[in-house]
C-alpha cells in the first residue's frame, strides 16, 4: 500500500468514529472518513501540492 495513503486514512478513522459516533453509525463514519481523506489526499496529490 502507498505510504502517503496511511496517514489521511489513520485520519479517515478518527474523523469516521467522531461522526458515526455523533451520528450513531460508527461503521459509516468510518468509511465515509477514509474515502473522503483518500480523495482529499489523490485530489491534492494531482494539484501537485
């Protein structure tokens, strides 16, 4: 796995259980979190940073 994947995805989890366990969906934050650190992280990755 590409190392720069790992720390916007420890991110992705943090922010996912904060959410789901606002929202009361844990397993959805969590998803939600990761792709959204993941796209955030390709989007600027592409941008050249």
């Amino acid at each position: 796995m590409d190392k720069d994947l790992a720390f916007p995805i420890a991110i992705g989890i943090a922010l996912g259980v904060g959410l789901g366990a606002t929202y009361g969906n844990v397993t959805l934050g969590i998803v939600v979190g990761v792709v959204v650190s993941i796209a955030y992280t390709l989007w600027r990755r592409r941008a050249g940073r």
